[in-house]
C-alpha cells in the first residue's frame, strides 16, 4: 500500500469554499452570535413574560370585562388580541432594540469585532448572520406571546364564564384580520432591528447606539403633538402633515390604517398618531423606505470603514 502526500507550495491558491461549506459556516456565526447574547437573553425574556403578564392581568381586570364576554364575545376576543399584542408591540420593541445593541454594538466598543474578523468572517457576513440570528429571536417572541395571549385568553374565559363558549363566536373575518394585526407586529419588529443596527453601526458603540435606539421612538411619538403646537401657533397645516412620515406614529397606528374600522368593534391600536389622515399603503411605503434607509446605512458602513485599533 502507498500513500501519496499532496504538499502546496506558498504561492498555491486554496480553492475556493463549496456552497455546502459556507452555508454552514454563516450559521454557525449565527449559533456563535446567540450564545455570546443568551444570557442577555433569558434575562430579558423572564423580565418581558412578567412585564406581559402583569399588563395582561391589568387589562383582565377592568370592569365590564365578564359582561363583554357573555353579550358580545367576539368584541371581548378582539379586545383580547387587540390589547395583548400591544403591550407585547412595546415590550417586544424595547427587547429588541437592547438585544440588537448588544449583539453589535458591544464588538465594537470592546474590540471583540476584531477577533471575530482575524479568524476569517467577513464584515458584511458577520453583519448578515446577526441580522439573521435576531430575525430568528424575533419570530420565536412572536410565537411564544401570540400562544401566551391565545392561553390566557382561554384562561379568562373559563375563569369569568365556566366555559369556551365564546369561540363559537370567531368568524373567519376574524382569523383574516387577526394575520393582519400580526403583519403589522412583525413589520414593527423589523423596522426596530433594523433602526437598532443602523445605530450601532454608525456610533460604533453600545453607548451611543443603545441611547439613540431607545430615545427615538420617544422622540417620535412626542413629535406628534409638538407640531400640533408649531401648526397652531404658525396657522400652517404643514407641520401636521410632516406627522404623517414620523416612523413611530405610523407603526402606532398601522393596524387601524389596514384594517377596516368595524373588525375593532370600537377598539383603536396604541400610541401616538398622524395629525393627518394617512392611508395603509402610504404608511407601508414610509415604513418600508425607513427600514430600507436603516439596513442600506448599516451595510454600507460596515462594508466600506475599517475596523482600527
């Protein structure tokens, strides 16, 4: 038997990597980039499931709520979706922008992107994997609290009226506009990734990029009624209408702008709003140019500045 030794020489060109290879190269950066956040979080995710509950008991416990059920159950239903995905629109947003921040801007504030970059991943494939790996954190929040909402809700019912009676009341309607409503969540959820990753990107660093992820939906929201007052004491209907390109009004009130006004039964989403009436395509083509402007920024600037000492 003999055995034949390959030797390369320095100027030998490696081949290049299969497909097969580089597949399972980006998803083990994905794993890589989960485990360095998983204690993040499942911290975070236990303080979200409390802070979910405690707003899911709040709701559950405001007057009416056993009549509701028992003489206009598919109202009470609505009621339950409506409020349930609120609180976790706003609880999962904040989750987000903290875990996006961490998850890039932590490697450049400590230098750790430097590391990851000198065993071969390349900036923009770094960036993919992450953005990839909080997409998949994203649809896992959303199918957890949508179950959690759809059990507690059964939960209510069978502790105010005895019994799941109520269900014979969804129509298909209802499923219809429900797909919707979680439409506009996941729309929500990606718009805040990518807010988060545009940045930290752009800061290179957890601090700021934590700070103007968190302070921008605030802004925005208070923007609203800020340029009521700029209208009202300038007598000029423009600031109003620059309400309608805010980012946070339009996520707010994206569920009211694509569903018909009788699938609430008399409930509005949350939040801040438009001084000016908007329609559904128009808020999805701000959203859209918005997250388009978010992810654009942030690969270009990973794709074209150096990571220095």
């Amino acid at each position: 038997m003999s055995t034949h030794i390959v030797a390369t020489t320095p100027g030998t060109v490696s081949p290049p990597a299969t497909q097969p290879a580089m597949h399972a190269r980006f998803l083990s950066i994905m794993g890589g980039e989960f485990l360095k956040v998983a204690r993040l979080f499942w911290l975070m995710l236990v303080i979200l499931t409390l802070g979910f509950l405690a707003g899911f008991l709040l709701g559950a416990s405001q007057p009416g709520i056993k009549t509701d059920l028992q003489h206009t159950p598919l109202h009470f239903l609505y009621y339950a979706l409506e409020s349930n995905l609120v609180i976790f629109r706003i609880l999962g947003g904040i989750f987000l922008l903290i875990l996006t921040s961490f998850t890039i801007g932590r490697e450049y504030q400590y230098g750790t992107i430097r590391i990851l970059l000198a065993r071969g991943a390349g900036r923009v494939q770094l960036l993919l994997a992450k953005l990839a790996m909080l997409a998949l954190v994203a649809a896992f929040l959303l199918v957890m609290f949508t179950s959690l909402t759809a059990l507690l809700t059964c939960v209510q019912m069978l502790a105010l009226d005895g019994n799941l009676s109520a269900l014979s009341a969804l129509t298909p309607a209802f499923w219809s506009n429900s797909g919707i409503d979680l439409l506009t969540v996941i729309i929500s959820m990606g718009a805040t990734i990518l807010l988060a990753t545009a940045m930290n990107t752009l800061g290179r660093s957890l601090t700021f990029g934590l700070s103007a992820s968190l302070i921008w939906f605030p802004l925005d929201n208070i923007g609203a009624p800020f340029m009521n007052v700029i209208a009202q004491i300038t007598q000029r209907d423009f600031w109003r209408h620059i309400t309608a390109y805010l980012l946070g009004p339009l996520l707010n009130r994206l569920p009211d702008m694509l569903l018909p006004h009788s699938a609430y039964s008399g409930f509005e989403a949350f939040g801040a709003e438009p001084l000016v009436p908007v329609s559904g395509s128009h808020a999805l083509w701000v959203i859209g140019a918005y997250s388009l402007v978010f992810f654009v920024l942030a690969l270009v600037l990973t794709w074209k500045r150096d990571v220095k000492e």
